[in-house]
C-alpha cells in the first residue's frame, strides 16, 4: 500500500534540511496529498510550503511543534490546523525563538570554555530558522569533533552533557493551551519517547483536561504491537491517532518522508475538529514567565 498522508516533517524554517518548498517536491515525487508541516516553534515555512503545496496539488495542513520539559524527558506536542497568523500567537512564537537564538549561544560559549572550536556564527548560518541543538550539532561534526549527530547529543549537547542549556521552560500543559490559543489541534508527539508511557498515562487525564485531542499513535518507526498499545490508550481517551515519519532529511531520524501509514482517518476527524474552533474567537493564553538564567 502506497503512503499518501504524512503529519510530522520539518524544514529549514527549524531543524529540517530541505527548505519547505524542497520538501514538498520531494512529498510529491513519492506520491504523497496530505503534508503537515510541523516545525519546531516556528510557522516561518508555512507560507512557502502552503504556496508550493498549491502548486503541486498536495493539501497542506498548517502545524507546529513545541518541544516541553517534564522529569525524565520532553514531551512535545504538536499542533494542527493553526489559524496561525494571529498577531498573539506570533508574539509567543517570538519570545520562545529569541530564547533559543540565547540558549544556543550560551551552549556555544560552554563548548568554548572547554577548548571546543565551534562559532555561534557558524551555527547561526546553519540555522536558517529557529534555533535548535541539531544545528549545534551539526557545526561540531563539520567541525570534526562527533561523526554523527548523535554522538553530539551523547558527548555535547544531551540533557546532562556540560554544554547542555534547557530551553524556556514550558509544561505540556503550557504547550496545549498556546496551540488553542491559534485554534489549533494539540496532539501528543510520539508517546513512547522518554519519559516513557507509564509516565504519560499518569499525566494523560490532565493532558485530555487541558485539551488535548490527540496521539501520535502512528509514529515513524513504532512497531505494530507499540501501535496497538497506542491504539487502545487514544480509544480510552478519546484521542484521535494521528501519525507521521517526523522527517528532517536523510540519515538524521530512521523513517523517511512519507515512510509511515497513517489512516485517512486521522486527517478527517482533525479538520472536523478544525472546522468547530476556527473563525471563533480563542482562548488567551499567557506564557509563563521565564526561569531565571544562572
Ligand atoms: P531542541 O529543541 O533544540 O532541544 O532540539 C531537540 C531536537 O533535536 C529534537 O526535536 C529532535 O529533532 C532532535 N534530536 C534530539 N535528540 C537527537 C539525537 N540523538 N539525534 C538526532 N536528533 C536529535
Ligand atoms: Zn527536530
Ligand atoms: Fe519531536
Ligand atoms: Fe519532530
């Protein structure tokens, strides 16, 4: 069966390699309709991808992702069908990158301090959109210090490495209400990451409290039996299971653009979901002020 739905990709507006009209015509060379494109605390690619998505004859659904910090790990939430040119929710947008370009700043300064010779500039001219550690990353491997991308999280850059800098401090929670705050569909990114399921169910009827209204159920490289796990915990929870290859570009997560199934399913009940909230006034939302700096 040939994949035609993909709802997780990134683009050079964050962490992605293919700028976003790139990644639509590689979408289309594989046969892929439906393309969410989800970057990380950014919308800066939406406009070029809805524009080459027209183009091509692909529906392109207007996401995000913001990565949260929770004891034991991240839960990222992403979010779908964003009314996402309200002047507020740009502003939110804003503050977290302007975070990022400091944080990742400070991340170069500690690998300086311990004799590594990467520059901010260099990693700015990397990073053509928000600021993240892949970009860090992938200055210490042109660089010759890692050759991988991993093995800069492992030795450099991984939560508890020494150039290890948190990002703004957001709870999922925090992460569900801003997606609202736009209209938009708050979904679960791929659950059985760290901290890991158990800990996830704890915190679900909160997470389903606040709003949330989906699972990433369908997730790159998830077997069939983490699948029907999923499966099982969306129904209990009424989540829908949303799905997709969480695509960068090549060798850098294992799933390949499109290299996922996710049901046409997923796409209808979101944009139902969609069709209820959008043109409506949202709720506000107000970001949490930020922790101090040491
Ligand atoms: P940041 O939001 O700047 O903390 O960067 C986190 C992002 O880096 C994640 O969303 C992933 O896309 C990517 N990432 C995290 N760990 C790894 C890893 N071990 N190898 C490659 N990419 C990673
Ligand atoms: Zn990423
Ligand atoms: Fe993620
Ligand atoms: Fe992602």
């Amino acid at each position: 069966m040939l994949n035609y739905i993909d709802l997780h990709t990134h683009s050079t507006a964050s962490d992605g390699i293919y700028a976003p009209a790139e990644l639509l015509q590689r979408a289309k060379d594989i046969g892929l309709r439906i393309v969410a494109l989800t970057d990380h605390d950014s919308t800066g690619g939406l406009q070029e991808a809805v524009q080459e998505a027209g183009k091509l004859d692909i529906d392109l659904i207007p996401g995000i992702e913001i990565n949260t910090d929770v004891a034991g790990g991240e839960v990222h939430v992403l979010g779908y069908f964003l009314e996402y040119e309200r002047p507020a929710f740009q502003d939110v947008l804003k503050v977290l990158r302007d975070a990022r370009v400091r944080r990742g700043q400070r991340m170069v300064e500690l690998l300086n301090e311990q004799g590594i010779a990467v520059s901010w500039e260099r990693v700015r001219e990397i990073a053509r959109g928000s600021v993240g550690r892949p970009h860090v990353a992938r200055a210490l491997m042109e660089a010759g210090y890692v050759q991988s991308i991993g093995e800069a999280f492992d030795k450099y850059i991984g939560k508890g490495c020494y150039a290890y800098v948190p990002r703004y401090k957001l709870t999922p929670v925090d992460a569900v209400h801003f997606i609202a705050s736009a209209n938009g569909l708050p979904v679960i990114a791929h659950p059985l990451e760290l901290p890991g399921l158990e800990e996830l169910r704890n915190w679900l009827p909160e997470l389903c409290d606040a709003g949330m209204v989906g699972l990433e159920t369908y997730y790159g490289p998830y077997t069939d039996e983490e699948v029907q796990v999923l499966r099982a915990l969306a129904e209990t929870y009424h989540l829908i299971s949303t799905g997709g290859s969480d695509f960068h570009g090549p060798g850098i997560h294992p799933t390949p653009l499109g290299g996922r199934h996710v049901p046409f399913e997923a796409v209808e009940r979101l944009k139902a979901g969609a069709a209820k909230r959008h043109g409506k006034t949202p709720p506000s939302f107000e970001l949490p002020p930020p922790v101090e700096e040491k």
